[in-house]
C-alpha cells in the first residue's frame, strides 16, 4: 500500500494513489489530479463515459483516509481547464473537508483564484517548508528539495523475450521528487532513466522501488 | 435527337482521333443512355474515362438541342476518385469531349487542394461537371442546401471502386450514395473498377443490396486480354543472397541493364522510405543517371509529383522509382518496362501494376520480378502461376461501422440538420448497415443527442440537438466547425508538413519519425539530405545539409499481406521443392542450397506436413510455427496459440508474424509436448478463444483509434495548428482504458474487436486454415540454431505483439533488471 523513505533526515510514506505523506508535518500532496477533464470533453461533443469523473474524488478520498493529515497540498493541475460542473460537485468535496488546503498553481489552473478563497483553499506558485519546498513545475535550488508534478511521470520496465511494461512512477533524484499524476483520464510520459535517480513504480495497490541496473551508464 | 444521332457524334469523335471505340465503351454508353446503372470493369488506361464522360455528355445533348448556343447551368454528374492526384488527369479528358462536342459545359475539380476562392466561387455556381473525393463529396452534404446543388445532377461515377470498396471510404461513399438516390430524381449511378474476386457483389455494395438502383443495372467487362509476361530476378551467386531484408539493395546492379534498354522503366517499391533509399542508391552507383531519375510516393508535394508524371508522359525520363502513388489513374503511354521490388503481396496489385506497362492496347505487359530476400523468389514463382491463371483476391466490404455512421449523422445534423426515420430508411437500405436493427439505430440517436444513453446528472454534453418538430440539428458553431476539419475516414499516423525554414513547401512526413529525431539530425527525405530544425504548429522545419546520413525517412501505414489465393499459390510452390528437378520453376530451383540448409537443420514441409521448430537463443526461448497462410491469418493463428498455450500455465509471450509463420517468443521454455497432447489446433471454441485472445493483446485498442477519431470522439486538430499526435495518441489510449473500465457495451468500443474480428484477423480464413492443418502431421523440430525459414522472423523487431496470461506483478518480479539503452 505504501512504501516508506527519507529524505533530509524526514520521513516520508509514497501511497499506490500518486500521493504523498510528509509524516512530521501530517502534509499530504497530490498532484495533476485534473479534475474537471472528462466534463471539459464531454462538453466539446467527446463522448467520454461520464462515471469514470467520480473516480478522481474517490482516489483523493483513498489518500486522505490513508493518513489522516492536517494539511493538504494540490500540487497543481487540480482542475483541467474553465469552470464547469464538476466544480459543484468539488464544492461538495472540499465542504465535508476539515484539514487545511493548499493549491500550488498549474498551467492547467486558469479558474479564477477567488473561486478557490471562497472555499477556504490557499493558492499559491510556491510553497515552502524548511529544506523544502512545492512547485507544480520541477525546479532546482541550492541546498533545498523539490517536490512537483506537471510530468505525469512513468517508466518502462523491459525483461528477457523481448518484454517490456509501462508503469506510473514516483521520479527522484539527489534534489527533487515528481510525484505520478493522480487523475483517471490522464496520460504519462516515460522519464529517461539515469543511475543517478530512484523510481518508485506503482502497480495495482503496491508501490514497487525499481533496481536500477545499467548496461552501460 | 435518337440514340443513333447521338452515337455518331461520339463514333465521329473517336474517327477524328484516329481511334475506334471497344465494344466496351459503346455497351456502356448504350446502357447510360437507357437510363441503367452498372459496374464496369476495366483496367487502367483501357479508355475507361471515354466509357462514361461520352454518355453523359450526350445526355446533356439530348436533353438541350440547341446546346451549342446555349448553355444550362447547374451540377449534372459527379465523378468521385480516391486520389485527388487523378483529378487533374479525369479534369482534362472531360475539357476534351465537352470541347469537342461543342458543347458549353464547364469541368471543376473540388478537393482538399482547391482554393477557398474556388469553392466559394462554386457554392455560387457548380461546374456542369464536378471531379472530387468522397470526402469532399461529404464535406459537400455538410453544406447548407446541399440538396438545391445536387438536385438537377443526373450521374454519379465512383471511379477505382475496387480501391475505396475494402475501407471505410467505400462506407462514406454508401451513404453519400443513399441520400443522393433521395435528393437526384434521375440519377445513374456508375462504378468503374479494375478485376477483382468479388466483382458482383461490388456492383452489390455500390448499387445497395435489393434496391431499385440494383435492378436496373449491368456488368460490363472490358475482357482486353492483355498478355502480361513476368520475369523474375535472380542473382547469379545464390549462395550469397540474405535470407532476410526487405529492400534488396543487393540486386542493384541486375536493374541498370533493364532501365537502360528500356523507353521509360517503373520500379515500384513497397514503402515510400524503401522508395527514397533505391533512388539515392541508384544515384550514388550511377552518377550517369542524373536527371533521368526520378522519385514519385504519396509524401511529396504536389508540383513535383505532377512534373514526374508530365516528365514520364514526354519521355524525359529514363526511370522513375515510385510506390502505390503511381498505381491508379494517369496514362502513361511511353512506359515499356516495369520492375517489381519486393513481394506485392496481392495478384491483383501486381496485375495493375504489369499493366502500366505497354499501356497501349494490344501491347504486351512485361513486368521484372526483384526478390529482397531469398524466400521471396517462392513468392515470386507462385506470382507467375496466379498470372497464369488469373487468379485475383477478393475486397471485403465492411459492416456495421458505426464509427462513420456517427460522423454521416453529424454531417447532415450541421447544414440542413435530419428527421430520423427518414435517415434510417435510406441507411438501412446500404450494404453496410442492412442488418442494423432499430435498437442499434436508437443507440447511435442517444450517443448523438446525450453521449450516452440516458440524462445523467452534472453533465454538460454537447453535440446534436433534438428541435421541436423533431429534427436533429447542430446549433453550436464550434462543434461544426470541428466535425468539418474532422470529415474524412482516412485515418493514418499524423502528417506534419515538411518545409525550409526559410519557406518552401517539401512535403509530408508522418510525425512518429519526427518523434525519432534531435536538432541538428540529418534524415533522406524527397531524395535530399535535410538537416533537422525544429516543430513548429505541425511544420518541420528543416535546411539543405551536405552531410552524410544513414537516416531514411519512414512511413508506418503501409503494411500488406498475402491474399488467401496467393498463400495456396505459395504452399504449392513451396511443396514443388520436394520434386524433381525438372518439375520446378527457375525460382525454387535457384534456391535449392537454402532448401538443402533448411532439411539439414529441420525440414521443407509436405503438403501433409505442418512445422514447428524450437531453438534457444540470447533473446529467449523461441517457438516457430509455418502455416504459410499470409500474415493477417497468422497473426491470429499465433494470438489464439499464444492463449490456448498460456491456459496450461501462466506465461508471457512476445509475437512476430510474416507471410509465412509465426513466432512465440518468451522467457521461459514452452513445453511443446504437452501443447501436442492437448490437441491445441482444435477448431472447438475458436471463436470464444479468439475474442479472449484478443483481451490479452493489443490489437483491437489499434483498431479503437480510428474508430474513436471517425466518430468524433478525439478531436485530431486544426491543420497547421493542432495537437501533436502524442496528445492524440495517449487520448485514444486513455479512452479506451476509461471504456473498458466504464462503458464496456458501448457499441464503437465493440467495434473495435468486430473490426479486429473480420478485418484483421480474418476469422473465416482462420477456421480453414485450421481445418486444414488438423488433416496434416505436426513435426516438432527442436534446432540448435535459426533456420532459414526462422530468420526473416526471429529478426523483426518492430511489429511485435504481447500476450500474456500472468500477474503483471509476477512479470516484474522477474523483470528485475531494469535496462538502460
């Protein structure tokens, strides 16, 4: 279900949704969950099965109830694209909510802020704690990691008989965290994987540490 | 004026030209004249044009005496080509009679080339005579009072039906055919098609089954008897030819003498990447042929594919390296010589093809044979006897596609909008959708309306709109202006304009290539070294380079397979290398050392005999099954094998198909004994089987892709300013995962497996080839090595299919490793 590291001297638990638990802080953060998506389409004539929308709400639901946190951070691409209906229905979401929320902005993020601050939600570029900090876009700085998403990150595993499978993936390097994309009808990109970097692929409910072993590097 | 006055206008014509008309031309006027439908069946550059453009044109004389005075404006008669590339050719053959015949008329061409001056400028007034695709003819029915531009038009000619029959332009081309039959009160509807297997029932297809139209219709066969001879290549130290390779570079030199002795030679090629490779080769080995050679394929601009027509026409050219873009329409008269590179795959195919040669009539056809590899001179030899015999495949008419019924609908929802019961007569009385039930027409009415089938709560969807009395219309300017971009059936890989940076238009390149590349890369394209620039709104940008590159731009969409007539040409001609020497046809004998290599390591099956082979190797444990029925029946052969296989015990597999077996390739051994024991061949549950089979590969998600951008339910982009074909592609994906987990029933992701179904796999092919192979004996052969047979196929990396019956989670237990290239 989860699977546990450290980064800097904290703890932290990586869960199957895409979600991830600072433990000290009780911060939970989830990323590209792009709600609103299927809406969007449906309402430019795509006939996308409407009840897999319902589906984005249950996985957040499976994260929260993991932890239990205090503080929730969106790490952008909370909502696809322009107001639809489905922000009703997150209304209703974010109103049976205690713990704080945040929203990192997105590129996809383009309802307005006010709408957020109505419901309580912060919404910020950036957010900060101690050595680390939250973009929706991945960033380097000297001497403090990173935690973002925007890349959908995935990776691709390859076995003897010609074998391969893609798989949704945590990315880490020295410096920064992607975290996978949580929404149901979103894509992935296959990261290019280096030996510097650690990648935590999800399968099913168990999130699986992938051994990194080069031909050549 | 009487049918005798008239057919002396057109005898006096031809008598002007030196010509007489073939009894084929004047049975098809006479039975224009008497107001009858028909197929004609005539080869191109048989005057097959001059067969109908007459008869229309008299049409009009009979109708207006004083037509050279004056002129009666208004469409009368459509003629619908696959190949906008044609129109020019059909435009000016058209310009000729209606000139000569002093007539007043007027000839226009509407396609995706025209101007929107030009077609503004028809909407006003249509030529008398109109030359388009079926896509613009449907582009033409998502016009506002469309049925006031067709209403006076008298004739409709589907010219090359046999091309547009087998796909899904053949379906847009029905129901264009079923509301024209409504709107035209006198309207004749002609096909012109080369031979086919399945002549009747296209007449069926095009005229609809048990219509009126049907009826009153003929068959008209040009019966030329043409002599075609075929000459086979074989290179005279066999023992060096590859056993594989598909571009058979190596025979080079064995095609000089041939171009040179020849007026005007073709070498058709398979793929357009192979025709960029020959012609650079060609160049580079014979520098004295520059500017005598020249290159034609789909992919490149338009003026310069007309030059190289014109360029052929005025005997300019020693040579031209072409693909299928020279197969259809355009006479050209000065080509003496053809050369095939590689299998054709299809006797009907290397027919037309032989026939480009000695175009005029009463010529000999004479068309060189070029071997890639050394199994292909099997083909080769089995190719002769199909000559021979004339023995030509059928084109399997599609059914039920809702995919472009749903596009159909929408169509005629954003220019006058439809009444449903209408519509639904004329549609079920297509070919297509003869069986279709009320239900299913209800379904598709609920997918229009609501994207679904019932109201559901929170949901926006927006595309047709039900008005009050009834009618079903588009109201919103954005969704029809997004079906029209969208009109057309065609689904390939999506094309990104090739240009100099500094402009210049170069031609079209199909962006998984693109995807391969990096700034600064250089690739072949259009027979120049272009260095790689950037993407930019669906345009490569590139400049000349001089250096050197081994990069050789590619196009994925173009894969054939043997027809069922040309796989039992093949097994007998493969049989034939048992028998004395005598008894065999130059090819086969010259391949006698890789007969004798293949029987030392396994054996050259009899026809009693089915083979497998097994070996080991670095890439896994290999299994090699050589039905040799064509590679659509094996690549459900090997789907159905491959999970019947799995049942016995959890295993993956990765499969490799060509014309000849299959490969069931994993990474742990199959036990083939006990596949021998559970009898495995059996055709009991094959159908079950089948579909299950197909769960666990990826063949109907491909097929799903079209599918879900015919119906309009992916948005492919704006020309020039879409989304990339990643988008697209992770879209189509990513729905049909969200209909497999959501929507399993809805009928456009069924379709994709019934496609999968009748059209990929080609499951009535498949019961028989099983049938047969359960009279034969199974000889199990384990190698030490790949055979000769097992090489083209162990070696294919590219089209490789999966399936697997395990637990991803065990797959990548196993998977420990994780590679980097």
């Amino acid at each position: 279900m989860t699977h546990p590291i450290q980064i800097k001297e904290e703890s932290f638990q990586l869960h199957y949704s895409g979600a991830l638990f600072w433990e000290n802080q009780s911060l939970l953060m989830m990323s590209d969950v792009h709600l609103g998506k299927i809406s969007h389409f449906r309402k430019y004539g795509a006939a996308v099965p409407q009840h897999a929308l319902l589906k984005n709400f249950e996985t957040m639901d499976v994260a929260i109830a993991q932890f239990d946190p205090k503080h929730v951070v969106f790490m952008g691409d909370l909502f696809h694209s322009s107001l639809n209906k489905e922000w009703e229905l997150f209304e209703d979401w974010v109103g049976q909510k205690k713990m704080q929320l945040t929203l990192v902005e997105g590129n996809h993020d383009i309802i307005s802020p006010v709408k957020y601050e109505a419901l309580g939600i912060t919404i910020t570029p950036e957010f900060s704690l101690g050595n680390f900090f939250m973009t929706h876009h991945p960033e380097e700085r000297e001497g403090q990691f990173n935690f973002s998403g925007h890349l959908h990150p995935a990776v691709r595993l390859t076995g003897l008989g010609r074998q391969s499978v893609r798989l949704r993936c945590f990315y880490k390097s020295s410096v920064q965290m992607i975290l996978p994309a949580m929404g149901e009808f979103t894509g992935s990109h296959t990261m290019a994987v280096t030996k510097e970097c650690e990648v935590f692929a999800i399968l099913g409910d168990t999130v699986l540490p992938v051994q990194v072993h080069g031909r050549k590097a | 004026m009487n049918r005798q006055q008239l057919f002396e206008i057109a005898n006096s014509w031809f008598t002007n030209q030196d010509w007489k008309p073939f009894p084929f031309q004047k049975d098809t006027w006479k039975a224009f004249l008497q107001g009858k439908n028909g197929l004609l069946n005539a080869p191109t550059g048989s005057g097959k044009t001059y067969a109908l453009w007459f008869p229309i044109v008299l049409n009009y004389i009979k109708q207006n005496p004083n037509y050279k005075t004056k002129h009666k404006k208004g469409l009368k008669a459509i003629w619908i080509t696959p190949l906008r590339a044609l129109s020019q050719e059909i435009k000016q053959s058209a310009e000729r009679v209606v000139t000569d015949l002093e007539t007043q008329m007027t000839v226009g061409i509407r396609s995706g080339d025209t101007t929107t001056k030009t077609r503004a400028a028809q909407k006003k007034q249509m030529p008398d005579l109109l030359i388009t695709t079926p896509e613009s003819l449907q582009l033409l029915l998502a016009t506002k009072g469309y049925d006031k531009i067709f209403k006076d038009c008298q004739a409709i000619v589907v010219d090359e039906w046999h091309e547009i029959l087998g796909t899904k332009r053949g379906v847009q081309m029905e129901l264009a055919l079923s509301r024209l039959k409504s709107i035209c009160k006198k309207l004749r509807i002609w096909g012109i098609s080369a031979t086919i297997g399945n002549m009747e029932q296209a007449r069926e297809v095009l005229l609809g089954p048990a219509s009126k139209a049907l009826e009153n219709s003929v068959l008209i066969k040009a019966n030329l008897n043409k002599k075609i001879t075929v000459k086979s290549i074989i290179p005279n130290k066999m023992e060096t030819f590859p056993w594989r390779g598909h571009l058979g570079l190596h025979l080079l030199e064995y095609v000089v003498p041939i171009i040179k002795n020849s007026r005007t030679t073709l070498l058709f090629t398979n793929t357009r990447s192979q025709c960029e490779i020959w012609f650079q080769k060609i160049l580079e080995k014979h520098p004295e042929f520059a500017g005598e050679i020249a290159m034609h394929h789909g992919s490149i601009n338009k003026e310069t594919r007309i030059w190289v027509e014109n360029a052929i026409r005025n005997e300019s050219l020693k040579a031209v390296v072409c693909t299928s873009s020279l197969d259809l329409g355009v006479d050209f008269a000065p080509v003496e010589t053809v050369v095939q590179i590689g299998g054709p795959k299809g006797v009907a195919r290397f027919l037309q093809r032989a026939g480009r040669s000695g175009h005029r009539p009463g010529k000999e056809s004479v068309i060189y044979f070029l071997p890639t590899h050394a199994i292909e001179l099997i083909e080769a030899s089995a190719l002769q006897k199909a000559v021979k015999h004339n023995t030509v495949e059928d084109r399997i008419p599609y059914l039920n596609s809702y995919d472009v019924l749903l596009q159909y609908l929408t169509t005629l929802a954003i220019s006058d909008g439809f009444y449903p019961n209408k519509i639904f007569k004329e549609v079920s009385e297509t070919f297509c959708y003869q069986a279709m039930s009320e239900d299913y027409w209800q379904w598709l009415l609920n997918f229009l309306v609501m994207g679904s089938q019932s109201l559901q709560s929170y949901d926006e969807y927006k595309k047709v709109e039900i008005e009050e009395d009834g009618k079903f219309k588009v109201n919103n300017r954005g969704v029809a202006m997004r079906h029209r971009f969208q009109i057309g059936t065609i689904v390939g890989d999506v094309n990104l304009t090739v240009k100099y940076q500094k402009g210049g238009y170069i031609g079209t390149i199909e962006e998984y290539f693109v995807s391969k590349l990096n700034k600064g890369d250089v690739f072949t394209f259009a027979g120049r070294n272009l260095e790689f620039i950037r993407i930019k709104d669906m345009q490569v940008h590139v400049k000349n380079s001089k250096k050197k590159t081994s990069k050789v731009s590619s196009w994925m969409g173009s894969r054939l397979t043997l027809s069922a007539q040309m796989s039992e040409l093949l097994r007998n001609e493969l049989y034939s290398s048992g028998e004395a020497m005598e008894n065999q046809s130059v090819e086969i004998r010259s391949l006698a050392h890789i007969f004798e290599r293949q029987r030392r390591e396994s054996i050259v099956p009899q026809p009693d005999e089915f083979l497998i082979e097994t070996f080991k190797s670095r890439d896994g444990h290999h299994a090699v099954f050589y039905p040799f029925e064509g590679r659509f029946v094996h690549e459900a052969m090997g789907s159905l094998l491959g999970y019947r296989i799995s049942l016995l015990s959890p295993i993956t597999f990765s499969l490799a198909f060509n014309d000849y077996g299959f490969e069931l390739l994993s990474d742990k051994p199959i036990d083939m004994q006990q596949v021998l024991d559970n009898n495995l061949f059996t055709t009991d549950f094959l159908l079950d089987d089948l579909q299950k089979s197909l769960n666990a590969t990826e063949m109907a998600r491909r097929k799903f892709r079209d599918i879900a951008i015919i119906s309009g339910m992916v948005f492919t982009g704006y020309p020039n300013k879409g989304i990339k074909m990643k988008h697209l592609q992770s879209n189509s994906q990513l729905l049909f995962e969200v209909f497999r987990d959501y929507e399993p029933d809805n009928l456009l992701f069924q379709q994709a497996f019934t496609e999968t179904f009748e059209h990929q796999l080609e499951e009535g092919r498949l019961r028989l080839s099983m049938e047969r192979i359960a009279t034969q004996k199974i000889i199990w052969k384990q190698c030490e090595k790949p055979t000769p047979f097992a090489f083209p196929l162990i070696t294919d990396r590219l089209s490789r299919e999966r399936l697997s019956s395990e637990k991803l989670e065990d797959r990548i237990r196993r998977m420990a490793a994780l590679l980097m290239k």
